[in-house]
C-alpha cells in the first residue's frame, strides 16, 4: 500500500484528496495547524474503510515540523511514494494596506513553505520515484488588484515547481503544479454553500492528483489548469 502526505489535509483540497486516497487504498499522513480540526479529520479518514491515516500537527513554515510529519510516514507506513504540497493562506487588501506581518504570512506559508515541504521529503520520495503535486492557482498567471501577496506567492509557486520538476526528474521524481480557478473551500473564512455550486469542488482536483497518479511513467504532465466549466453569471 502506498503513502501520501498531505499538508493542510484538515479541510477543502487537502481533505478531498485524503479522502480519495483512502477510499483507492492508499495511506494518507494528513498536517493541520489546528489540533482539533486534525483530529476530527483523522477520525472521519478512518472510518472510511481502504486505507489508514495519521495525523502530524504541523505549521508548513516550521521546517522540523515537516520533518516529524516525514518521520511520522517512515514509520507508521515504511516510506512515502507521493507529496500533496495543498496549505495556504490568503490575505486580500490593497498594497497600502498590506502589513508587513500580512506579507510574510501568505509568502511563508505558501511559497516558502512549500520549498520546506520538499525539501522535507526529497529523500523519502527519491527511494519510491514518488511524486509532488504543488497546488497553486491561476492567481500564479493573473494578477489581480488587492492580491499582492497572494500573487507573489503564487506566481513563485509556479516558478518553484517548474524549477523543481526540472531539477527532480533527473531523481526519479515527478513534480506537477496544478492550477486551479475558484474552488468551493474554506478558504479565506469562506463557509462554502449551495452558492458555490458553479466552483470546482476540492474532489475535483482530488480526482485531477489520481488521474495523474495514473499516468504511464514515462509521461509528466507538469503543468494542470483548472477553471469552472460555467463561470457564474454577472
């Protein structure tokens, strides 16, 4: 059975994916910064039935943190074969708004901490020829007025796993950033609702990281877009 970390797996995009990972007989190492929510996520992750799950509190600017989530899958499950690098902030306002403390935030966290996350977990993956899956967003393309931040850190995003996938392969790794438009999470204090029907949902990008786990190995796909079939109307 293979191995999956996943980090921000408490919730949205990260909980989807664990979800679908359990339920194809995969074991999953989920992260979350809150204690509780971890928790619940775990108990819900294994009552599913296929695979186990294990939680590791972990804050992705907090390099040891991640190591003990690596440690975590060493042990419990003998190795890991794939990386979902899914934590992220956002913090929107207008550039002369944007504290300091508000930039290094979003930027550590999801630029920053995403670096941390690999190199974390390089050796682990390098042993299996597993596979990093970077979700980004087309914030990393578009640029958008009261997302500086945001779009800094995603724009570097892109660049990273470029750059990583082009250093990796040569290990055995495979590396995809997958991009998508608004997703239906909780993301930003957002309770999603029927409202968000129009959004991709977290399971489709769940769904998008299998299909990729899926292809021959021969083939990379290092870049995914993913946008609303139907955008809302105006």
């Amino acid at each position: 059975m293979q191995t999956a970390l996943i980090t921000g797996g408490s919730k949205g995009i990260g909980y989807a994916t664990a979800v679908a990972m359990i339920e194809n007989h995969w074991n999953v190492v989920i992260t979350a910064r809150n204690a509780g929510e971890l928790q619940q996520a775990v108990q819900n992750l294994n009552a599913l039935g296929g695979g186990k799950a294990i939680g590791v509190i972990s804050d992705t600017r907090d390099y040891d943190s991640l190591e003990s989530a690596v440690l975590a899958a060493n042990t419990e499950f003998g190795g890991l074969n794939c990386v979902v690098a899914n934590a992220g902030v956002g913090i929107f306002k207008p550039i002369q708004e944007l504290s300091l403390e508000d930039w290094s935030s979003v930027v550590d966290t999801n630029l920053t901490g995403v670096f941390y996350t690999v190199k974390a977990t390089i050796a682990a993956l390098q042993k299996t020829q597993g596979y990093i899956f970077t979700i980004s967003s087309l914030a990393g393309k578009n640029a958008f007025a009261g997302a500086s931040a945001y779009n800094a850190s995603k724009f570097g995003l892109n660049g990273l796993s470029e750059a990583m996938m082009l250093d990796l392969r040569a290990l055995g790794i495979k590396v995809t950033q997958i991009m998508p438009g608004s997703v239906a999470t909780y993301f930003n204090n957002h309770t999603p609702s029927e409202a968000d029907a129009w959004k991709i949902q977290p399971e489709d990008i769940a769904q998008i990281i299998l299909d990729l786990l899926a292809m021959p190995t021969r083939t990379l796909p290092s870049r995914v877009e993913v946008r609303p079939s139907q955008p809302a109307k105006k």
